[in-house]
C-alpha cells in the first residue's frame, strides 16, 4: 500500500483587494452597510483562532472581496498565540503589542480587523505611518478626529473608545458592570 501524497489545492479569487477598492472609491467612502457585511465575513479570522492559530496580517491589502463576499488571504505569518517578534506584520495595521513586542492573542487579529473596518470607513488608517522606530499604536491617542466625518454615533457602548487604547485591551465590560 502507498503512502498518500501531500496536494495543495488553491482557490483562484476573483474580485480585487479591499486596498485596491479603497483607492478606486477615494472621491466617496464606502457606504455602512458594505462595511458592516465586510467586518461581518472577516471575523470570520474566529475560525483560526478556534484552531489555534493567528492571522497577524489583517489588513486591506489581504481581503479580497468580489460581488459582495470578503476573504482573507495570506496566511504567512500565522502563527500560535504567545510572545511575538516586535514589528511582526504591516506597520500602520500593527496592534500595540505587535509594535512593542510581547504576547500575541486573538485580540491582536481583532485590532487589525477594527483598523481595517476604520480604513475601508475613513479612506485612510486609523494611525499614520511614521518612518523610524516609533509607532504610533503605542502613545494612547485614539484617531478620532484625525479623518473629518469618521466618528463615533453616540449609541455605541460605552466601552469602545477605550477599545482604541494600547492601554485597556480587555474588550467589553461585563453586562453586570454596564447596568
């Protein structure tokens, strides 16, 4: 009896990268509801985290969407959850521990995905990119107010300002402390 061999089968995608449609759309922003379905599909990055493994590269440049479906690409930075090289992934997409180096969680993939909603929202990164060692992730500033008419509808819960802060990654309150 022969041992089985190894195949790689790959998808070929059509459609064009969320980057790509980003900058094609620069004269309007992309309308609410098109983002609330792409953050939609893309947390979709749950079902590696349910193998136990991270994305570490969220970013516009790896979507690829076509007739209203997102996917993910890229997976050469995937890794297990735990201490992280500092600088791992794309600059301006980077988490806060991603650009000063430390433990590597799921919340880390959750960061990229909530910069990559705030691009395809803004036309623009949540953080800009800087050259030299600094990163702007880490000095506590959330970029609200950097891109005019991206804001915050005043029934959002509470906590998701802080979710912006290097600082508070913790997520969600409890429903109990919200009462």
């Amino acid at each position: 009896m022969r041992e089985p061999e190894t195949t790689l089968v790959l998808e070929t995608l059509g459609g064009e990268t969320l980057s790509h449609l980003i900058r094609r759309h620069r004269d309007r922003r992309l309308a609410l509801p098109e983002v609330m379905a792409l953050g939609t599909q893309l947390a979709s990055v749950a079902y590696l985290h349910g193998h136990g493994v991270l994305h570490l590269d969220v970013k516009p440049a790896n979507v690829i969407a076509e007739q209203g479906r997102a996917k993910l690409l890229d997976l050469s930075l995937v890794r297990r959850p735990g201490r992280g090289v500092r600088g791992r992934g794309t600059r301006p997409y980077l988490s806060p521990e991603q650009a000063r180096g430390g433990a590597f969680t799921a919340a880390t993939d959750v960061w990229g995905l909530g910069s990559v909603i705030y691009r395809a929202l803004a036309g623009d990164t949540p953080f800009p990119l800087v050259e030299g060692p600094g990163h702007p992730q880490l000095d506590g500033r959330a970029p609200v107010g950097s891109h005019p008419g991206v804001g915050y509808p005043a029934r959002w819960p509470r906590w998701w300002m802080p979710a912006w802060s290097p600082s508070r990654r913790s997520g969600p309150p409890s429903r109990r402390s919200q009462r």
